[in-house]
C-alpha cells in the first residue's frame, strides 16, 4: 500500500475508535486487531473491482470494506446501505474529511434496492444474507456485475449455493483468516 494511502487508512481508523463509543461501529480491541481483522481482509477485493466501479455496500456500519476499498486508490465510487443514523453520520463524515467518493444511504439494502441500480458490483460484510435479498442483488446487478461476500463457517456454504442458484459463478478468496473468505460471485 502507498505511503499515502496508508496514512489516509490510519486516519481512518484513528475515527473509527473515535466514534466507536458513540455508534457502536466495531467490536476490535484496538487499531492493530482492526488492520489484520478488518482491513487487510477488505483489501482482498481490490483485484475483483476494477477501476472506476460504481459500489453499493450493503451494512456499511464501521467501514468495512467500503472506506478501507475507497482508500486503497482504486478509483472506486460507493453507495453506502446502513439503516443506523449515527452509523450513517460517521460514515459520512469519515468520507468527507478523507475526501473519499462514498455515498451515503440512511436505508436499508431493500429500501436502496428499490430506488436504485446504478451500481456495478455490491459488497457484503458483516451483514446475515437472507435468500431473497441474494435473489434481489442477483437481479439488480447488470451482466459482469460483481457480488462480493465476506463469510466463514456454515453460512459460507449456504451464501456459496445461494449465489449459484441465482446464476453467479462462484470463485472463493482467502483472506488470511483461517476460517474466513471471500466469496466472489460474477454474473
């Protein structure tokens, strides 16, 4: 990562501790377990959303991975889904004094789904998929559209079938987490 890019994922995370307390944004112990947890994790996605890709976040919450891949210098646009207003302010203002190119949606995934689509790929982290809502994103993303979902565990396997079934061809990312990946779904 650039010396630049880095110190912008460093401010980053120094307001994500600071707004911790007040919205509930994270639940890692410090800034260390944040990087090897949360951004580094994130970043896996970087080679699977080329430049200039328009990304709906679904849950946004702390950041992961919308702000950590907008940081990352990848020419990324995003539309942040999160329901919790003081979520939402901190996602705001991050962006805004990083000078990141994030939207922010006061909604949920649903509620975004049914007033837009200008998007080319869509983000899950942290967030429980619902079968319809897979079937939902599935219709929503364009031909070479991009589905990206961070999970581990059994639920890996119910998301992994969930998107074949909705016609994406599954490929699977390590993430440097034992027991958690990065499930890539390509329409």
């Amino acid at each position: 990562m650039k010396t630049a890019a880095r110190k912008r994922m460093e401010s980053f995370l120094d307001a994500l501790f600071k707004w911790n307390d007040r919205a509930s944004l994270t639940a890692f112990a410090d800034k260390r377990e944040a990087w090897r947890l949360g951004v580094e994790p994130s970043l896996v996605a970087v080679p699977e959303l080329p430049a200039g890709t328009r990304v709906l976040d679904i849950g946004s919450g702390g950041g992961f991975p919308a702000l950590c891949l907008a940081i990352a210098g990848t020419r990324l646009s995003f539309i942040c889904a999160e329901p919790s207003l003081r979520k939402s302010f901190f996602l705001e203002r991050t962006s805004a004094e990083l000078g990141l190119d994030v939207e922010v949606e006061v909604a949920s995934a649903d509620e975004v789904l049914r007033k837009r689509n200008d998007f080319r790929a869509v983000t899950v982290r942290g967030v429980r998929l619902r079968r319809g809502l897979v079937k939902r994103l599935a219709r929503a993303l364009p031909e070479g559209g991009v589905l990206l979902v961070w999970s581990g565990g059994d639920r890996l396997v119910e998301y992994r079938r969930w998107m074949k079934d909705e016609g994406f061809d599954v490929e699977v990312r390590p993430t440097g987490q034992t027991d958690f990946l990065l499930l890539v779904g390509l329409r």
